[in-house]
C-alpha cells in the first residue's frame, strides 16, 4: 500500500493533478487509518469534479473518521445530490445510511 501511496504522490508531483487522482489517494489513506491526509485529498477531488459521487462518498467517510460529523453530514448531503443529478442511485442510497448514521451521532451530542 505504501509504494502505491508513493507512486500517486510522486504523480500528484509531477502535476498530474485530477479528481480520479485526489479519489484515489484518499481511498488509500483512509485504509492505512490517515483519515486527515484522504480529508485533504478527497476535498480537493469534490472540488475538481462536484458531480463524482464515490468522491464525496468518501470524503464524508473520512470526515467522519476525523470526528468532523457536521462536515461529513454536508459531504453525504451534497453527494446525495450530485449522485441524484447522475441517476447513480446506489452511491445515493449508500450515502442516505451513511447520512443518517452521522445525524444520529450528532443527535446523541446534543445537551
């Protein structure tokens, strides 16, 4: 996983910058448990391509995991929407139990 890691970077580096690219990196660093870095790499893939919707399925996931709920409930929000547009309907159902797992999280914070 590391030398894949290595590999994209050093591709990111050479300025070959796209929303497949950032998707991927983030992807891997969130399963090697670097939620921050795939946060930063997944944002700038929804920024590059709004309408990717396993884009900003897992960019709320790595929200998620940095304990940024209300950031990942904007994420799964949006994602809806952009996999709505496309006629993706299972990324919007998946991003709908993933919506509803953080509302739920952030109701139990509540005072």
């Amino acid at each position: 996983m590391a030398d894949m890691i290595s590999n994209l970077e050093a591709m990111l580096a050479g300025g070959h910058d796209n929303a497949l690219l950032r998707y991927t990196l983030g992807c891997h660093y969130l399963k090697t448990g670097a939620a921050q870095l795939a946060v930063d790499h997944l944002h700038e893939a929804v920024r590059l391509d709004p309408s990717y919707s396993a884009a900003w399925k897992v960019y709320g996931k790595s929200l998620a995991a940095v304990n940024d709920l209300e950031g990942a409930r904007a994420a799964f929000t949006q994602g809806i929407q952009a996999a709505g547009d496309k006629g993706d309907i299972q990324a919007a159902r998946e991003m709908q139990v993933f919506l509803r797992r953080v509302q739920k999280q952030l109701a139990g914070q509540s005072p």
